[in-house]
C-alpha cells in the first residue's frame, strides 16, 4: 500500500489520513455498495417467497375441581386427595408430535402438499457422491416410502409451525407457507384442533374423576357401615361407658397408693422409736434429731398412734411394747394396702384396654363418617359441574393470509448487500493501493522526502509553459516568494549543479527549473537551464548558433540560456557518453550555475549519473500520482533538498 500505511512507528495513520485513503477511491466503494445492493435485490426477487400467518387464543384454564362451602369440608377433601387444582397447560410437545400431524392430516391433507411432503422416491444422488459410494462399496438401502413421507411432513412441519406462550399468558400458532392461503387454513387448523382437543380432554377427565368418586363413595360407605357395626357389637360385648370404669378404678388406685405411702412413712417413724428405745439412755436431742429425720413425729395422726398428746410442745418417750404392737400393726396394714393395690391395677388395666379397643372403633367410626360425608359432597359438586360446562376458551384472533411475504427479509438482504459491498469496496480499495503504491497524503509524501524545504505547487502552476521573456515580466511585475525561498537555499550551498526532477507532477521540470533560473539571474549570475526529458520536442534550427561543448544555445533572454544537444542525438543519450560528466563540468567555465532537468523515468536515469556527488536536488511530487518506490530511489540517488507538491 502507499507509503503512509508504513510510516516510523510514532507516526501512526491517523484518522484523516484514512479518510483520504478511502476517499480517494470513493467512486470504486460507491459501485461496490450499489452493485451489492443489486445483487441483495436480484436475491429478493428470485428467491422463494414465505408468508407466515398466526392465530391468537386462550384455552380454558380454569380448575375442573368444584369448590367446596366449607373450609372444614376443604381440608378433608386435601386428606381424600382432591384438594389439588387441576388445569390444562398449553400442550406444546402434544401439537409438534406425529400423533397430532396424523390426526388432523384429514382435514390438512398434508400428504398432498408439496411444501410438507417434499420426499421425491425418484431423487438421484449427484454424480459425485454416487462415485464415492460405489467406491467405497455402499449400496442404498431399501426405504419404507410410508415412513420416508411421514418422516418429511414431520420433519417440515416442526420447521414451519410453531406454538408460542405469549407474556399475557395466551397461545398463537404461527405457520410460515409458500402459499398465504394455505399458512392461514393450517394456522386456523391447527387452533381448532388444539381447542377441541382441550375439550374432550376436559370432558374425559370429568367422566373419570365421577367414576372414581362413585367407587370410592362406595367403599367409604362400606368402611362406614363395618365401623359402626364393630361399634355396636363392643358395646353390646363390654359396658357402654369403658370411659368412666377405668376413670373410677384409676382414682381409687390412687387413693390406695396414697394411703401406702402415708404408711410407709409411719412405718419408718415408728421403726426408728423402737431402735431408739433399745438404747437406755435416750434425751432431748435424740427427739430433736427424730423430728429432723421423720417430720412425721409432729403430726397429730402419729401421735394418735403412739398414744402420746396432740401438743407438740410436749413429748415423751412410749414404751417398748406399745411401739412393738403398733409396728405390727403399721406392717400389717402396709402387705393388706399392696394387695388392694395389686387387684386393682389388674382391673385398671384390663379397663384401659377396652378404652382403647372403644376409641379406636369410635375414632374408625368417625374418619369413615367423615370421609363419606366429604366424598358425597364431592360427587354433588361434580355430578353439577358435568351437568353444565361452560366453555371458557377464547379465539383472539383467527389466521388471515398475509399480503406481505415474512421471507426473505428485503430490508435485511439489502442491509447485508450494502454492508458487504461496502466491505468489497474497501478491500479492492486496499489491494489497489498495493498495486499502485502511490501516496494519498502529503503527511506522507513529505515524510519519505525529507526535504528541508517544502512547498506547495499551487502558486506556481501560472508559470506553466512560459518562455523566459514571459517569465521575466512575471516575475517584475509580482515577485514569487517560493522561488525566493528555494534560490536562497541554492545560494547558501556552493554547488554549481542543480537537478530539477518531477514524478508525474502537474508542472514539468523544465517549468520550474525556467522559473527559478529567470527568478535567480542577474548580472553577476550567468544560468544555463538543460531539459533531459526525452518527451522533449526536437527543434529545427536553420541557422548556426552559438555551441558550448555538445551544447547549443536554443533560447536565451538576460542571462538565462536554454541549451540542447548538437546534433541529432536527445538529451538522454548523451548519459551514455563517457565524457559526460566532463561536459557538464565544462560548462561551469561559461555558466554559474546549471539547471539539469528530467522526468518521471529519464529522472531516476539522471539522477543514477550524479550519484554520490554534491548536487543541489530538487523534486516535484503529486499525490495519488507519485509512486512510493520512485521517490525512494530518487531519494537513493540524491539526497532531497526542495519539494514541490501540489
């Protein structure tokens, strides 16, 4: 690509230089864009049209279950399994399955319909294909033609109808179809099938749930009546209030265990006295350390016992026989007290499990009770909901034929025909700036020219084919700061040699290098100006002229000389002269300074002559003309002091 793709790594391309690289094959991007947008629209007009229609509706979601008056009845119906809510969901997977197709294929007749049907039992393989497979040994296998068809609708059918859930909760069937007509009847088809099959689903599900209500109704009667009846025979068996027998017997128990304890605890007392009483020596603090031990002794039922007086304040001591008598008495009364006790925890528990046996054929009773009670209302509600069934499902809207075909897409297709034109453009764009190499920026340009002065031709086109008496009345009239600028260069550098150059630029080097000398003459500056272009006309002199080496003087005015080679040789063949470089030297002995000029290719052969020496270099460069490689070999040849570019 152009030299400004490859510049120093800080010089990156920047936007604008981009822009112009693009802008500059403007023309060629545009016809890409149009010419892909030619071809999306040709695409458009020979592709098969599609045209989609939809049908909107909602089923009839409602819970099929009727509902109960009671919250009581509520929370039994959960206990019997009935308290769940029973809805129909949109059957997605029912409608794309081949179940489905098959039902309504006779009404559809998709068998018929080529865009579904689109087995072809005559369809040959292709050449290569058929070639690999003899190849390779395969034979083709015998095909089912029923089930190759069937496998085809299905197969095009999931492709083209679809079932979708809206936001809102309702369903629509889209049908994509060459034909609109017919993408409608199928969108309408599909939607009555799916509505009439919620309908005898509906239907069906109501007969089984009465059947099953009915059965169990049944045997939650027969549960009640043998409930009851076990009931009645344990009451007829056992006494009619188990409840109050092991109620009385429980408290009579206790009472028993009641009294054992108080005894047990006289008992004790009266055990110590006696252990007590075997000592003989016994006092105050061996009461008072009896009375800590078994706080009995104070109470007025041991005292009576004992025989002693009811007042605490006063104690004494009972003899050995009188403690003996009521020990035997206490123990006694401990064994006949565990006897009562022994006979009547038999009786409480033989009281407990008839209680248990009563309760649970009572708590029987009830469930059997309360589950007939829910289940015949159960069959109430739903012998009223199948008497009257309301049809809740709705048809928002039914399919039309579209007017438009859903595909292709033109704005799309044109959208991607543009883009990829446009994609096109920038590549051919790119892979000719490759091949042209030329520069698009002057950023550029001036950077692979690195000229210590550089200006812009634009001044200097109005000095285009001028003679030097032109030229010197130009130039009194309206002094030109650019040539000021580049003869001031010239000055300061003591080469008598100046080479004019130009790469297909819009002025020639003999125009500038006939400016610059005319600017630059006086009358102690005597220029000769040479034009080595071999575009250069011959010219026909009659006359003798005035010769300087191999030179001859064409044109003069002031102190400015134009000078062509004697003879009939060009300008350019005097570079294979051996003495060329000689004859140039020569010249410096008649003239100051010498302007040598040459263009496009005489120029890389000019400047291939001089190489290596010290000689003023000037340059003229075009954008979107000059090529990157011939500078650079210009610039190889001789180092550029002045540019030019328009």
């Amino acid at each position: 690509m152009q030299n400004s793709l490859n510049l120093k790594p800080d010089d990156e391309i920047g936007l604008r230089e981009l822009f112009t690289f693009l802008w500059a094959y403007k023309l060629l991007i545009l016809s890409s864009c149009i010419l892909g947008i030619l071809i999306g629209f040709y695409h458009i007009q020979n592709t098969n049209k599609k045209f989609t229609s939809s049908a909107t509706f909602k089923l009839d979601t409602d819970s099929m279950n009727v509902a109960l008056d009671s919250d009581r009845l509520g929370s039994l119906a959960g206990l019997t399994g009935f308290g769940g809510q029973l809805g129909t969901d949109l059957p997605i997977d029912q409608v794309a399955g081949r179940i489905f197709i098959q039902k309504i294929d006779s009404e559809l007749n998709f068998r018929e319909d080529p865009y579904f049907n689109t087995y072809n039992p005559n369809s040959v393989d292709p050449v290569w294909k058929s070639y690999i497979k003899r190849a390779i040994g395969l034979k083709k296998p015998s095909i089912d033609t029923e089930e190759a068809i069937w496998q085809s609708i299905v197969n095009n059918y999931s492709k083209n109808v679809v079932l979708i859930e809206t936001k809102e909760g309702s369903a629509r069937v889209v049908v994509t179809h060459a034909d609109p007509q017919r993408a409608a009847k199928i969108a309408n088809g599909v939607m009555n099938e799916i509505i009439t099959n919620a309908k005898i689903e509906k239907i069906t599900m109501q007969e089984e749930r009465l059947a099953y209500l009915s059965n169990t109704l049944a045997k939650s009667l027969g549960d009640l009546e043998v409930s009851q009846s076990s009931l009645k025979e344990f009451t007829l068996a056992n006494s009619a209030l188990p409840l109050e027998n092991f109620a009385a017997g429980s408290l009579a128990l206790d009472a028993l265990r009641e009294q054992l304890k108080r005894t047990n605890n006289l008992h004790e007392a009266v055990a110590e006295i006696s252990l007590m009483l075997e000592n003989t020596t016994i006092n105050q603090s061996d009461y008072l350390e009896l009375r800590q031990r078994f706080p009995i002794v104070d109470q007025v039922e041991f005292r009576r016992v004992l025989g002693q007086n009811e007042i605490m304040s006063s104690w004494t001591w009972p003899d050995a026989n009188s403690v003996e008598a009521v020990f035997n008495t206490l123990s006694e009364r401990k064994s006949r007290l565990q006897s009562q006790i022994n006979a009547l925890q038999i009786d409480a528990e033989r009281s407990s499990l008839a209680l248990e046996n009563y309760d649970k054929l009572e708590r029987e009773a009830k469930i059997s009770e309360a589950t007939y009670t829910v289940l015949i209302e159960q069959v109430k509600a739903q012998s009223i909901s199948a008497g009257y069934q309301p049809d809740r499902s709705e048809v928002y809207e039914y399919a039309s034929a579209s007017i438009y075909p859903s595909s292709p897409k033109r704005n799309q297709i044109l959208s991607i025909g543009f883009i990829l034109g446009l994609c096109m453009g920038i590549g051919l764009s790119y892979i000719l700036a490759l091949l042209r190499d030329v520069y698009y920026t002057r950023r550029s340009l001036k950077s692979d020219a690195q000229a210590r002065l550089t200006f812009s031709i634009k001044s200097l086109l109005r000095l285009r084919n001028k003679n030097l008496i032109d030229l010197n009345a130009i130039f009194i009239q309206k002094p030109n700061p650019i040539l000021r600028d580049m003869a001031m260069e010239i000055h300061k550098t003591i080469e008598s040699l100046v080479v004019v150059t130009s790469s297909r630029a819009k002025l020639n080097s003999i125009d500038v290098a006939r400016a610059l000398a005319s600017y630059m003459q006086s009358e102690t500056l005597k220029i000769a100006v040479i034009d080595f272009s071999s575009k250069v006309k011959k010219l026909d002199i009659d006359e003798e002229r005035l010769s300087v080496g191999p030179f001859i003087f064409a044109q003069q005015s002031g102190h400015v000389s134009v000078l062509i080679p004697d003879g009939d040789l060009e300008a350019m063949e005097l570079l294979g002269q051996k003495d060329f470089l000689q004859n140039i030297h020569s010249l410096n002995s008649e003239f100051d300074l010498v302007f040598l000029c040459a263009d496009n290719r005489d120029a890389i052969s000019l400047l291939s002559t001089f190489e290596g020496q010290k000689i003023f270099h000037i340059t003229l460069a075009r954008i979107k003309k000059t090529k990157s490689a011939t500078l650079k070999k210009m610039r190889s040849r001789l180092p550029i002091q002045g540019l030019l570019h328009d």
